[in-house]
C-alpha cells in the first residue's frame, strides 16, 4: 500500500500517520521529496484503506495488490483444473453444460437430458430451488427436482449443476450434484458462500447482475476461506441501460479473470443475453475469447418453460450451437469433452 500524504501535511501528521500504521502492525517506509511525502507500507493484507485515508493530512491511499489472495493468479500461478471424475474444467477441453432454467417435471427433465447428451453436453444443468424476481413465479420442484436430476443422470451419465439458494439448503443439493451452483442474486450471499465453502463439492459461482469482477472473485475467496478450491466462475451477462438484451453480456470479463485468476470461467449466454438468437453467436464468441465451458439453457419444447424459455434453445438449435463450438474450439488449440459412454 502506498500513502500519499498531502502538500501542506505538517510533520506532526506525517509521525501521526507512521504511528498508526505501526501501531496495527505495518512496516513503514518514508520518502520525502520537495514537496510530498510518500509512505511505502507493507503487510496490509488485513487492513481496509479507508482506515488510513481518514487520518488528518492524507491525500490518497493505493492498494498495489488485489484485495483477494487465495483467488488470484500472483499467489497461484498455475490454471487450476477442477477435476470431477473423467472430466476436467479449466484445461484443454471446453465443457459444455446444458439443459432447462427449472427441472418442470420427470419427462421433461429426462428429454432434455438425452437431447443435450445426444448434442455433446457432459453436464446436466436444471434448478430445483429457483431464486426468482417475483414471489408468484414457479419456485422449483424443491427437493422432487433433485430427485429428478438424480434419475436423469442415472440414464445418461451426465454430471449434475443445480442451484442452492440459502445455506440451509447447500448439504440437500450437494447429496445430488456434482456441482453446486451459486446464483447471480446470491453471489454476495456470505453465509451461503460460508455454507458451500464447507461443502465437499465444487462451486460454480456465477457473476452478479450488478457485481465487479474484484467483487466477483472477493466472493471466490469466501469460498476458499472455507477450504474449497473447487470453484468455477461463471459470467452471466450484468445489468446494463439498454433494453434491447436482458443483461450485458460482459465477454472481456473472460480474459480478465484469466489474467487475474487461476481459476476456470465458463459463459452462460442465456442469462448474458435473455434471448434465443442472441446464445449462440454470443457461445461462438465466449469460446473464441478463451471460455472454459458454457453453460446454456436448452428445453425440449421452450415456448412451454415455466421459467426462461424465451432464452431457451430447443435440442435442434443447440445441437447446431455444438457444431459450431467444436469448430471455434479447434482453431484455439483446445476441443469441446464429449460425454463418456454408457
Ligand atoms: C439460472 O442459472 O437459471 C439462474 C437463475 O441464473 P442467474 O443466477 O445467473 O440469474
Ligand atoms: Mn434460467
């Protein structure tokens, strides 16, 4: 951290300054130039920079390391590679996970569920809990729905992504998926994030609507606080003016987190774009930009969803959407996981 005091800073504030910095356990290092003092300060891992900024004199306070630690690529150099069985996120493959918003029922759980596998998708994706806008809106089959997705990958083999929505609920959705899913509104949910940090399973932690991405990856260290370091970021799209799409779907967030973390990060274009012809040119383009997977919201009939469906592709549509991947893939060097046989 750096301290800039201000022009006119009196040496009695300068000592002031050093006392306190010393006093919460800093080490201190003066420059004195014609008109300024600098304060170089190391070890500030635990202090916020408001506490510094409010003593009398100073000018400006500027943290020179990221706010996170365990999260970022300078303490972890490596990529990380979350590994659930044959399958590894954050490697050379591009994992695509797919099927509805909600699980709305056996069959069509099961439909969508050999649709996507038929298509390449490895992972099954479907809310049971479903955090939604309005109180009247379908809140998920609860604990039915997991027992649904159980079945469907009993069938297919697939792996299972499914949304906890409060901590109570973390160790019930981890009995059943494989990865536990934080949503959008519950990115800065701490004590869900304190919950799923216990758990024995990896995260898929999703961007929130209106959350920067040191917010983002501050909500990734919660989990790594825990002792998870199974976790896979997601971005969906964040809240922008323009109506013409639902959220801004925020494509540079990849590269960033890349360079800023070691860990994976996977596109969900559906809720980045809120409308079906917009996923998969937007899929084209997070594959492109370095995406390690999708996420995308496929329903065998979409016009009857109970939640979602208007950025829902239908098998056929996905279907087309892997194809196109597969190829984008390549020309990168990495290629899309086919599921396994069963
Ligand atoms: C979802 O994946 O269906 C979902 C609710 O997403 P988000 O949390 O990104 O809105
Ligand atoms: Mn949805």
């Amino acid at each position: 951290m750096i301290v800039v005091m201000e022009e006119r800073a009196t040496e009695a504030q300068i000592d002031a300054v050093i006392a306190r910095l010393i006093e919460l356990g800093m080490d201190v290092h003066r420059s004195s130039g014609a008109t300024r003092t600098v304060l170089g300060v190391v070890g500030t891992g635990k202090i916020e920079k408001e506490m510094i900024e409010i003593l009398d004199g100073v000018h400006e306070v500027l943290r020179i390391s990221e706010p996170y630690k365990r999260a970022s690529r300078s303490y972890h150099p490596e990529d990380t590679v979350v590994t659930i069985d044959d399958l590894r996120i954050g490697g050379d493959e591009v994992i695509v996970m797919a099927g509805p918003c909600s699980v709305e029922s056996e069959k069509q759980i099961l439909e969508a569920a050999h649709a996507v596998r038929d298509a390449g998708a490895v992972i099954l994706r479907g809310g049971a809990f479903k955090p939604r806008t309005s109180p009247y809106s379908f809140q998920g089959l609860g604990k039915k729905g997991l027992q649904l997705l159980a079945r469907a990958r009993e069938e297919t083999g697939l792996l299972i992504v499914t949304e906890a929505i409060d901590s109570e609920g973390v160790d019930l959705v981890a009995e059943v998926a494989d990865i536990i899913q934080i949503g959008a509104r519950n990115m800065q949910n701490y004590s869900l994030l304190k919950a799923a940090g216990r758990a024995k399973k990896p995260v898929l932690l999703k961007r929130g609507l209106a959350a920067t991405i040191t917010e983002l990856l501050l909500s990734a260290e919660y989990l790594f606080a825990e002792g998870n370091r199974q976790v896979i970021l997601c971005e969906r799209g964040i809240r922008g003016f323009d109506p013409a799409t639902r959220n801004v779907f925020d494509l540079t967030a990849i590269p960033v987190v890349h360079k800023l973390s070691h860990l994976p990060i996977v596109a969900d274009p559906s809720h980045g774009t809120g409308l079906r012809d917009k996923v998969t040119p937007m899929a084209r383009a997070a594959i492109a930009a370095g995406a390690d997977g999708l996420l995308i919201e496929v329903h065998p009939h979409p016009e009857r969803a109970l939640s979602d469906g208007a950025q829902s592709l239908n098998p056929e549509q996905f279907s087309e959407l892997m194809n196109q991947c597969r190829a984008i893939a390549e020309v990168i060097g990495r290629h899309v996981a086919a599921p396994a046989e069963v």
